[in-house]
C-alpha cells in the first residue's frame, strides 16, 4: 500500500494546515492533551497495560476486526503504527479518567440543580411562512381532514423536514425555545397545537411524549463530558493569556 506521508515533508503539512484554517486547532488539542498529561499526573492517574488492552479489544470488536491480523491491515490502512494506537488510547483512556477524578462527584448535584432542563419530548413540528396558511392547515388537521403528517409533507418549509413527515426526534428542554418549550412542554400526546409565530415563521407542533428528566447513564456521560470541556476550556484559556 502507498504510504502517501512518506512522500510529503513534514513542513508541507504544516503550511497545508495552516492554509486550511486547521493549524490552530490541532495546536489546541495538543496543548489540551498536555494539559490532561500534567493534571492526571499530580493526581496520580495511571492507565495500566489491562486497560489498554481491553480498550483495544473493545474498539476491535465495535469494527469488526476480529482476528489479529485484521487489526493489522487497518492500521496500515490508518498508515499508524500498534504504538502510535495504543499511544492513541491510552490518551483517550487518561481523558476519561481524569474527567471522572474531577467531576463524577459533582454530577448528581448538577444534574438536581439543573433537572427542568433535561426534560425530553418527542415531537413533530411544520414550519410554514404565512400566519393565514398556519391557521388554515391548523384548522384542517383539528377537522381531521388531513393528517399532521401528510400536512408536514405537504406545507414545511423545510425539504428534509418533510421528508420526515415533520419529525424532529427527542430533544432536551434546553434545546428549545423559551416560548415554544412552555408550549410543546404542556402539551397532551397527539393533539396538535395551535401556530405559535417565532422569526422563522409559524410553527405547529404535535407532541408525541413527553419524558421527565432521569440520569440515564448516557446523560451522565454528556454531562461528564460537558463539565470536562468547561475545564479544559478554562485551563487553556488561562495557558494562552499568561504566556
């Protein structure tokens, strides 16, 4: 396989990154990583050998690369050594546990002080221009002469939208609006509510379940990692202001 970075000086990837608008960022993460490195080692966070190998062991199996030398193809593939992979989650490994040290004390309490924002609904919503065309596709679902559904299909504005039939998923109260929250938030399953006007127009919306805020062990990884960034962010902006 062509090794494509063999060919390339380590100078023309740098001025590339730089023409690119990417050089700052890599910059960033990898003062980030430093930063991780010095705080994980005054806290004496180590990563053992085990847990490596059962995070490469994981990785393998979530990719499907069941035998060794599969694993082995890849990586040629990725043109990175086992050493620079293993360096690769170890790093990622030390992120975790560092964000664990710092914060997972700290989460129940977040999450009580915090808890009306975790709420969830799933909904469906259209979208339309005109305040007369809202009421009127309004009138004709509440008369039941044409669905929530084929109305999304027909009047949205939005094309993916419609393709969707005006689905918008499950999403945290956090996420909407403050007018259009206390709206869909009150609102019974399956009963369409009446246009509420915001500045991307008139919106109708149809809840299909309201979900009250529980710690989900995925929430309590979102808000690990949202804390962990904060942090970093924060280190890092002292770093760069004091040198």
């Amino acid at each position: 396989m062509l090794d494509f970075s063999a060919s390339i000086p380590d100078s023309e990837i740098v001025q590339y990154l730089k023409q690119t608008v990417q050089y700052r960022q890599i910059c960033r993460s990898l003062l980030s990583q430093k930063i991780i490195a010095k705080a994980a080692q005054e806290r004496g966070i180590t990563i053992t050998p085990e847990a490596i190998q059962r995070e490469a062991d994981t990785f393998r199996r979530k990719n499907r690369l069941e035998r060794a030398q599969d694993t082995l193809a890849w990586l040629q593939e990725q043109q990175i050594s086992p050493e620079d992979w293993e360096t690769g989650l170890h790093d990622r490994l030390l992120s975790q546990q560092l964000m664990e040290a710092l914060f997972d004390k700290e989460i129940e309490k977040f999450f009580a002080e915090n808890r009306l924002n975790f709420d969830r609904v799933s909904f469906y919503q259209i979208i339309v221009a005109d305040e007369k065309l809202a009421q009127e596709v309004f009138y004709q679902i509440e008369e039941s002469e044409i669905s929530f559904y084929e109305a999304a299909r027909l009047y949205d504005l939005d094309e993916q939208r419609r393709c969707r039939c005006g689905y918008e998923g499950i999403v945290y109260r956090w996420a909407v609006k403050g007018a259009i929250a206390a709206v869909v938030f009150s609102a019974s399953p399956g009963q369409a509510i009446a246009p509420v006007a915001s500045e991307q127009g008139h919106h109708l919306f149809m809840v299909d379940q309201v979900m009250p805020a529980e710690l989900t062990p995925e929430l309590r990884q979102e808000l690990l990692n949202q804390l962990f960034q904060e942090w970093l962010e924060g280190e890092l902006s002292y770093i760069l202001h004091n040198q």
